[in-house]
C-alpha cells in the first residue's frame, strides 16, 4: 500500500458565506450530471467552497456545475479513478472537507448536523451509507449494506489526513474518530441498470479479487441486489424521500449565476500527488551509516543498534504504520545456514528530500548462537529494497534459562538470588496453562499437569493409576526423544508447550511447592515427579531447595521411578 500527503490551500475564498464554517466539499464525477450539481445546490448554504473535478469526456456539463462551485477542475481521464483524489483534494482550502461521490445524497439530518459534527474534538467523521433498492422509498437493512461507514468528512490538516492507492481506500486520517448517526443515500441501485452495476462489480473484482464484506463477495454482494431478492429493506423517512426526487427530478436551480473557475488541468499535476505506480525514478535514493558498534548479543535477545538514515529521493518518506510511501528500516540476519528475516522498524518521523533522521533499529538476535552477519537496509514494504545495506558482524552467545517451580515468598526469594547473574533469565512453571497472565513480570509457561491430571478431582484412586501412568510415560517418552532429535507423536497443546519451554533452560530448580491447603497433595506431588523426570530427560539439572517437598514426596518419587523408570 502506498499514499501521500498534500499540501493545503490557502482558506477558502471570502464571499457571502464566511460566517459559515470553514468546510470545503469536494466532488467527482465522470458524466457532469444534473444529479450532481443538484446536490451541491443542497450543500451550498452549508459549506464555505465547493470544487468539483469533472472527466473531461463530459466536460459539457461545466456549465451546470459552474452554478453551484467554486471551482471546476477538468482532468483528462485516467485510470484509477482514486488517482484524482489527492490532487482533488489539494484544491480545498476549508478547515474541513466533506467528499461526496455524484451518486450520493445527504440526509436532511445530516445536512442539519454538519456544523455539529465539524465543531466536534474529532479529526474526522465515519458518514452511514445507505443502499436505495428498487425506488427512492426503501433501502436495503441488513448485512452486507449495512452499516457501511464511509470516510467522507475530516479535517484538512496534512498532520491526520493521507491519501493511499489502496483499493477503495484512498483517504486515510489519523486521530480520534466520530460515528454519524445521519447517512448519505446510495442511488447507485436505483439510477443504473443491473448490468451496468454487474460490469462495475467485475471491474472491481479484476482491480482486487477477493474482498469479502459480512460473509459475501465485496462487489457483487454490495453492488448487485437482485441477487438476493429475500434481503430485508426498510423505509426511507418521508423528508428525505422528498429530498431524493428533489434531486432525481429537478435540473439545477438558475436564480445565480455561473460563478466557478473553470479550468483545465494536466496530467502531470494530477499524477505528482497520486502515491501509486509508477514511483519516482529517485524514490530508492538513501544512505545509511552506522552510529554503534553491535559485536555481541545473547541468543533471542531484542535490543537498537542506531543508525542514520539520509533521504536522497524526491519524495517524503512518512512515518507510521500506515505511513506513504511504506518506507521502513528492515534487518536480515545472515550465517551459514542462509538468510533469516528480521524485523522492520517504521520511521520515527516524516524525512523529507534531502533530510536525515536518526532510526534506532530495533533487532532481534537468532535463536542459534555463532557469528552472524547482520544486514540492515530500506525497504520499500511488498516492493523492494533499497540496496543501500550496511552491516555488522554480531556474536550472537547462548542464552542462559532456569525454570521455576514455586510460589509465594520461596519463588521470591530464589528469584531475588537469580539477580545476582543478569545474563540469567527466569521462566516461571505454573501448573497447567490456566493460570492467569500478568501484566507484567517474568516469562510464564505451562506446566505438564493439565494433561497428566485431566479428569482427577482428588485422590489418585488405583483403577486410574494405570492411565495417569501411562500419560506419564508418554510425556517422558516424547521428551527423551525431543532431546535426541527423533521424531514421536505429539502430546496435547499445554505439554507441547511445557516440553518447549523446559527445553530452552539449562536448569529446573523446585523452590518449594506449587499449590495451596486444599490441593490433593498426591496428585500435585506426582504432577511434580513427572516434571522433574522430564526435565532430566531434556538435559536439565534439577536443583531442589531443601526443605521445598513435604516428607510424602521422596515415596512418590520412589513410585514413580517404579512405574516409569524404564521409559
């Protein structure tokens, strides 16, 4: 996805409306209808600018729309038609702007809202659309027409406001949002015939296959009614009926007259604001240069490495996850095993030509440890690199893992003793994988006793001995073999995972016990034993604080090395 920031005009032009608030309406059409300067007329006494961008295959119909704009700006066609959108928009010197399409209708609410919703602490407002279906009185109410909100009014403001080539995307704003209750009404079903609308939606679907809206086919769904001739409509309020025939029925009103600049415009100016292809020649021009030395870090680590960025294109690149062009800062790690990805770090701040910024990249060292090369460059997001790399050669050491069992002030207290070497980073075992998760703290992983005590309330009765022996051998067997690299069933989701964690410490060290007063402490101690066992298959030494176990756990450990031993 690519967009791009326009510039703003100057305020809109002072005539009998400047006590009205600064809101310029922007509009487009490719058949210069009466319909269209219609509307306008609607919105006139509302608005303090209006400026239409007219195709010009139906430049004919200046003249109309001369009547009720400020300006009118014929455009030589051009596929997208999105592709007018941020020159259109460059025109508006109002503080706001409202975008409607040429089949569109403002409600009579909406219309009365308008200086509410732009007094509103909101950069921009989502405006309901409305389907129309079969005449000017019903519209259809149920999914996929509804609720449809359509990006149409915001402020003009190129801190929050973007355009993008995305498809049916081209107006992008940051900041707080509002929710109109008022809609506009889609005519589109009502004025077309259906295979017009059926060579419209096949169109949209060679542009962008795929999109689905609700459940169903973004473009036949919405587009073709007739389809589903079952979907649910409702009634139109009989004010804005009458202002639907209004528009539908009258050509534009002749009590003013023609007051808009007409004018011309060309390709080129249009195209140097569209963000889409093609890309400036000069879009990939950079230097990147090293700020730091990186030579080591500890396996899976995530640290910044600095680096100064130069713009030497002609195109602002912008900050942000949806930032235009999508210019981010990647890393690559390379060994001898091949290239693995990195992350990709956005831009701090917009870098205009010729600019530099200072980007602490953010990287994230391999899990294998060796030497390493890391690469850090530009990409352009799903198009390219820039090909401007620069690298350092990182030492990447094992990381340093020890698994807890425990809780309260004994867990504290083996946890304050791990600070001693910082390298060293604790994983805290819960029992099953139902514990809650903290906010913040350390790194928690399941343990083994939702699969190996699954269907146990109490007591381990005898005629359940054998299953919860065999889980356990099972559980030793897939670990002794997850160790050697062998290939065995797997377990349950919790002593997958539980297996996992084990096998990333070096050491498994009992505190003291897990549970509280009301659990059945042969089962906890069993579901203990089969931990231990097997971390030691895993290759984890065991360090058990004294005093941690009650007396009854040597027996059962003695059982289970009975039951299992072999395994």
């Amino acid at each position: 996805m690519m967009q791009t920031v326009v510039g703003v005009r100057p305020r809109a032009r002072t005539d009998e409306r400047t006590a009205r608030p600064p809101l310029s309406v922007c509009a487009l059409t490719r058949d210069g209808s009466a319909r269209l300067a219609t509307v306008l007329e609607l919105l006139w006494p509302h608005v303090a600018e209006i400026v239409v961008a007219l195709d010009d295959r139906a430049q004919g119909g200046a003249a109309r729309l001369a009547a009720v704009a400020d300006e009118v700006l014929v455009f030589p066609h051009c596929d997208p038609s999105d592709s007018v959108i941020p020159w259109l928009h460059a025109r508006c010197g109002g503080g706001w702007i409202l975008n409607v399409d040429d089949d569109e209708v403002p409600s009579v609410g909406l219309l009365a809202r308008l200086p509410e919703l732009i007094a509103a602490d909101v950069t921009h407002w989502w405006l309901p659309r409305r389907w129309l279906v079969r005449n000017v009185e019903t519209f259809l109410d149920e999914p996929p027409w509804l609720p449809d909100y359509q990006l149409r009014l915001y402020r003009n403001d190129s801190a929050t406001l973007r355009f993008s080539d995305e498809f049916h995307r081209p107006v992008i704003v940051s900041g707080p949002a509002g929710f109109a209750r008022d809609p506009l009404w889609h005519l589109d079903c009502v004025v077309n015939p259906f295979e017009r609308r059926r060579q419209k939606a096949l169109a949209y679907e060679h542009a962008r296959r795929g999109m689905r809206i609700a459940g169903y086919a973004h473009n036949s769904g919405l587009y073709l009614p007739e389809l589903r001739p079952e979907a649910k409509t409702a009634a139109v309020p009989e004010a804005d009926v009458r202002l639907i025939r209004t528009v539908l029925a009258e050509p534009v009103p002749a009590r003013r007259v023609s007051r808009a600049t007409v004018r011309r415009a060309a390709r080129e100016e249009i195209d140097a604001l569209w963000p889409g292809e093609p890309y400036d020649p000069t879009l990939y021009a950079a230097t990147l240069t090293r700020l730091g030395s990186l030579e080591q870090l500890i396996a899976g680590a995530e640290h910044t490495v600095a680096v100064v960025v130069e713009n030497r294109s002609s195109t602002t690149w912008q900050f942000g996850a949806e930032a235009v062009p999508l210019i981010q800062v990647g890393t690559r790690w390379v060994h001898e095993g091949g290239v693995e990805p990195g992350i990709h770090t956005p831009l701090p701040a917009d870098l205009r030509p010729g600019g530099e910024l200072v980007v602490p990249v953010h990287v994230r060292a391999p899990l294998h440890p060796g030497r390493h090369r890391l690469v850090v460059d530009l990409v352009h997001e799903h198009v390219r690199w820039f090909d401007s790399p620069i690298e350092w050669t990182v030492e990447v050491i094992p990381r340093r893992r020890i698994a807890l069992v425990g809780r309260g002030e004994t867990l504290d207290e083996a946890l304050d003793d791990i600070l001693v070497d910082p390298q060293v980073e604790p994983v805290l075992l819960d029992r099953d994988e139902t514990a809650k998760p903290e906010r913040f703290g350390h790194e928690r992983a399941p343990g083994p006793g939702g699969y190996l005590l699954a269907g146990l309330d109490g007591r381990i009765q005898l005629a359940e001995l054998a299953r919860l022996a065999a889980r356990t051998t099972r559980l030793l067997r897939r670990a002794r073999r997850l160790r050697a690299g062998k290939p065995s069933a797997p377990l349950p989701r919790e002593a997958e995972a539980c297996l996992a964690a084990l096998a990333t410490c070096e050491r498994l060290w009992i505190s003291g016990v897990d549970w509280g007063p009301r659990a059945a402490p042969t089962r906890e101690l069993w579901r203990l034993a089969a931990t231990t066992a097997a971390a030691r298959r895993l290759g984890l030494r065991v360090v058990v604080e004294p005093g941690a176990l009650p007396p009854q756990a040597g027996t059962v450990d003695r059982l289970l090395a009975r039951l299992i031993g072999g395994s």
